[in-house]
C-alpha cells in the first residue's frame, strides 16, 4: 500500500497514512482533530505519472580524469 500525504483543513495539520490505492481523501480521518474530509497532498511513490525511478540520480561518473584505455 502506498504512503499518501495528507493535510487536515480542519486543524491545518500534515500527516502521512499508509491507505489502499483508491480511498477517498474524504474519507480519511485526520489523526489530530479525528475529523474527516482531509486534503490530499502527493504520493511518495509517485502516483499517476512517474511510477517507477522517482528519485533523480545526478550523473557523477567519479572516475579519475578521464583516462580511456
Ligand atoms: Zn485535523
């Protein structure tokens, strides 16, 4: 299960859950005012889009001074 971020709108507290692909952002209790009807921030694991490689890799071939054989 992907880790969503959410926002409460009620107490303006962020929080992240673990919740099943498609649940609602209403749905979710937010687990500081336990109210429901929160904000849904992104997914860490990059929904909708960029699924898989997420994190950026800079190139940095550290390999000495470009001594070709
Ligand atoms: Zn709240």
């Amino acid at each position: 299960m992907p880790i969503y971020e959410y926002r409460c709108p009620h107490c303006g507290k962020e929080f992240e859950k673990l919740v099943p692909m498609h649940t609602d952002p209403r749905e979710v209790e937010c687990p500081h005012c336990g109210k429901k009807g929160v904000e849904k921030k992104m997914s860490l694991f990059g929904m909708g889009g960029t699924g898989l490689g997420g994190l950026s890799v800079s190139q940095g071939s550290s390999c000495g001074t470009g001594g070709s054989t």
